[in-house]
C-alpha cells in the first residue's frame, strides 16, 4: 500500500503540497485529479524518493521513503514502475533496447531471456512490431506505450502513471486507458494515475481524488466522485469536461 | 544593500557550482569500476570525441605553429639567431600551445553537445527516468563522457603538436629561410634529449591535457545535469558549459605550469 500522510512541499518558493494524505490499497488504481500546478506529478516523485517532503510522510509497504538511503530506494524503485508523460524514452536507444534497459542493468539474465521479456512486454502493449525503431521515429502514442512496457518489464508491484493520455487522440487515449486496465486486472498491478482527463479517471481508476490548493478536496469510489456535488468533482467529471 | 545582498547570492551560486562539479567528480571516480559495462559507451564517445574535433583542431593547431614560428622568427632573425626556432616551436607547442588549442577545441565541440545532450535529457525527464530505473546518471552517462575526453584529449593534442610543428617548419623554410633540416633537427633534439623516456615538456603537456579533458567532460556534464526549463534551459547549460571549461582550462593551465617549472 502507497501512504502519504500530511505531505508539504515547498518548490520555487511556492507552497506546492499543504498536506496531502492518501492511500492507496494494492491491487486498485487510484486517481488524481486536479488543476494545472496543484502538485499532482510532484507527488508521484514524492512516492518513488525523487523529492523530500518537507513535512510529511510517504510510506510504501510501510517502508519510510524519505528516510531510506541510497541504496533501499534503489531496491524500492525495482519494485515500482514509472510512466513518464512522453515516456522519457533515451532517445539514442531503440525501443527495444530501452525496455531491456532496467532487466540489461540490473537482472541476471541471459541475453536471449532478456529479449524473450522485451519481446512479451511489447506485445502485451502493442508494439511488437516496433523494437528496432528509436524514439524520434515514432508517434507519442507509441513512445507512451513504449514507456509503458518499459515500466512492466521488471513485473513491478507498482507503476506511476503521469498524465499517461497528455496531448494524445482521443483513440490513442482510449487504447492506453485499456492498457492501465489491463495492467491492473492481468498483472495485479496497484496503479496511482495523475491525469486531468474524466475519460482516464472512469475507465482506469477505481478510487478517485481531487486536489485543490495542495491537498485533497475530494475523494471516493469512481461513481462517488461522478455523482458529487462538490464544484471541483462536477468541473472534472461533468458532461464535456474531457 | 541590495548589492551587497546580491553579490553575496551570486558568490553562494557559484560557490554552490564548484562545490557540484567537485562532488561530481568525486561520485565519477568511485564509478571507475564499473567501465568494463561501459565499453561500447566509451567507445561511442571516444568516436564523438575524435571525429567531431579532429578537424579543426588540425587547422588550428596548424595555423597556431605557422603564427607560433612567424612571430618568433621575426624577433629572431633580428638577433641573427634564426637556427633556434625549430627548437622553440616544438617547445612551445609542446608545453602550451597543443594542450590549450586542443582543449578550447573540445570545449566549444564536444563539451556544447554534452551540455546539451544531457541538458535536453534533463528537461525532457530521461534522466529521473533513469533514477527511477535505478541506473546511477552518474554512472551510466557521466563516466564514460568523462573518461572518453580523458584519453581523446591528450591523444589529439599529441596530433596538434606534430601538426604544430609542422605548420612552423612550412613559415620556417618559405618566409624566414631556414633550411628544414636545422628546424627538424632543432625541434627533434629538444624533444628527445633527455635523460627520461619522455622529456619534461611532453610529459607535461600531456598531463595538462588530461587534466583539461577531465575538466571539460565534468564541467560540461554537471551544467547539463543542472538544466531546467525547457530549450532555453538547455541553451544556458551550454553556454555555461563553455564559458566555465575555457576558464577552467586557462586557470588549471596556469597552475599546471606554475607547479612544475617554478615549484619542482
């Protein structure tokens, strides 16, 4: 279970996190939502030890994250996966070599293991075809769901989504909305998904919750948070609001 | 008061600056170990290296022995003492020339597109995807940009100084009448006449190159790992990059110098 309690985080002399709390059970993809710059992606690295807070806890399995040296968060962060916005793939690495990337690094299989596992993930996400492309050839869409296997390669307990359908096509969006469905259902994967999108939230969240002013405003099942009056819950998942 | 306040700001910054590159280095050298997975890494930017900066550096380092013998021969022939210049060519491209044309070259080449490289890796979040891969940045990107500059510097400025050399002997024959034989056997002699395999001024022309590709590749490395904020972000990283490495060389140049021909 992913645990923040009372997080504060002070960036660029901006309050951005004014205590935060959230918990999120294993197995259940959990969403949050909110306005441009209320802290949602500052809290994502909160959870996998990019940032400290200054104030606060993060506990994941009931480990202390802030506290953990560097090499706890390094066996941590083994156990999580990260979808970044664009993927963040390197760009001068195919997309194949890119998701053999964490298992070349740090496992102790052999090459045709490791292309075996590359070739599994990328089918599972539908790109199979495209391992010997490099990432300046390919679509966002693509990049994201390369980034996606990149994530799942390790057969994470956890993966972080960041905005996972920012600036994609309502189709392309739909696809990667199954695939975090997928990933949760198939692989038992617990999933904390920022996003600002009402489509993401009901087709990949189970629990849903809102922040405004750098903690949650709102929070509840899918159809709690659809059926609220709160003003932030109708801005968000109202009629039109994707 | 404000300026006070703000000097005493900037001096933290940068104070803050040297203390990264530093600590940089530091966690670069602990890496060492682990170059044998970094191979085809190293090769790679040995090949950048090498390729990007090896032509101007010739023409440069050509240019630069021409200017050297030109300017010197002038003064020399004034004192009927042209027989020397073959001599104080190859020294002094040996011991300064060689080493500072070939490390303002990487500078400007090589250290800019490892600024930017890594400045666009920063903005564009590959690097925190590799933390979160738990792949050491340090390791998997600095170590082998740092060692590559380390062996491609003093390996260029071997080539810079022969080219040096050579641009001298060309001005030495054609505008100054000197026979190529007295300049070859001049420069030949000095830098081959002692009791050690190396003389001191090769040694330590080396040395001083090592130490500015060092330099440059950390310097460089930490202004990109410190980028923020988008494509201008990026272009301030290079900049910085450049600015700070040409200073770097000129300052570690002079103290290089200083400790081996005044304080040894």
């Amino acid at each position: 279970m992913i645990e923040l309690k009372n997080l504060h985080k002070r960036l660029g002399g901006r309050d951005i996190l004014k205590g935060l709390s959230v918990k999120v059970p294993k197995g259940m993809n959990f969403v949050l939502m909110g306005p441009s710059g209320t802290g949602k992606s500052v809290t994502l690295k909160h959870v996998i030890g990019i940032f400290k807070p200054d104030l606060g806890s993060v506990h994941v399995d009931g480990q202390d994250v802030p506290a953990m040296d560097r090499k706890q968060l390094m066996a941590l962060r083994k156990r999580m996966g990260y979808l970044f916005q664009n993927g963040a793939l390197i760009n001068w690495l195919s997309v194949a070599d890119n998701v053999a990337l964490p298992l070349k690094e740090h496992s102790q299989l052999s090459r045709s293991e490791v292309d075996d596992r590359v070739h599994e993930v990328l089918k599972l996400v539908g790109m199979d075809h495209a391992g010997k492309q490099e990432p300046p050839e390919i679509s966002g869409g693509m990049k994201l769901r390369a980034g996606l296997a990149r994530a799942l390669v390790t057969n994470p307990e956890y993966v972080l989504y960041d905005e996972p359908n920012a600036g994609l096509d309502p189709i392309i969006s739909e696809q990667i909305h199954e695939l975090i469905g997928e990933v949760r259902d198939r692989l038992s994967v617990t999933g904390l998904i920022v996003t600002h999108s009402r489509a993401c939230a009901t087709q990949c969240g189970d629990r849903i919750g809102i922040l405004e002013a750098g903690k949650l405003a709102v929070e509840g099942s899918v159809d709690e948070i659809t059926a609220s009056d709160h003003p932030l819950a109708r801005a968000f998942m109202g009629q039109g609001s994707d | 008061m404000n300026l006070a306040a703000g000097t005493i700001r900037f001096l933290a910054e940068r104070t803050g600056s040297a203390g990264y590159v530093v600590n940089l280095l530091v966690r670069t050298a602990l890496c060492l170990p682990r170059i044998p997975r970094r191979l085809r890494f190293l090769l790679d930017n040995c090949f950048n290296a090498g390729v990007r900066a090896l032509p101007v550096t010739l023409v440069v380092a050509a240019f630069a022995g021409a200017i050297l013998a030109m300017q010197t021969g002038i003064e020399l022939r004034r004192f009927g003492n042209t027989n020397v210049l073959g001599t104080i060519t190859a020294l002094s491209m040996c011991r300064e020339m060689g080493p500072f044309i070939t490390a303002v070259i990487l500078a400007a080449t090589v250290g800019s597109s490892i600024a930017a490289e890594i400045g666009t890796m920063k903005v564009s979040e590959e690097i925190d995807a590799l933390e979160v891969m738990s792949i050491d940045p340090v390791d998997y990107l600095v170590l082998p940009r740092v060692l590559a500059l380390a062996l491609m510097c003093p390996l260029l400025t071997v080539l810079s100084n022969l080219i040096g050399i050579y641009g001298g002997s060309i001005i030495a024959e054609q505008n100054l009448g000197v026979s190529p034989d007295l300049y070859w056997v001049g420069a030949i002699e000095s830098l081959t006449s002692s009791g050690t395999l190396l003389p001191k001024e090769v040694y330590v022309g080396l040395l001083k190159s090592l130490i500015f590709g060092v330099a440059i590749a950390t310097v460089s490395c930490a202004a990109g790992l410190k980028a923020r904020g988008g494509a201008l972000g990026v272009g301030l990283a290079v900049q910085t990059a450049v600015r700070n490495s040409v200073l770097l060389i000129i300052v570690l140049g002079f103290v290089i110098t200083w400790f081996f021909y005044f304080l040894t």
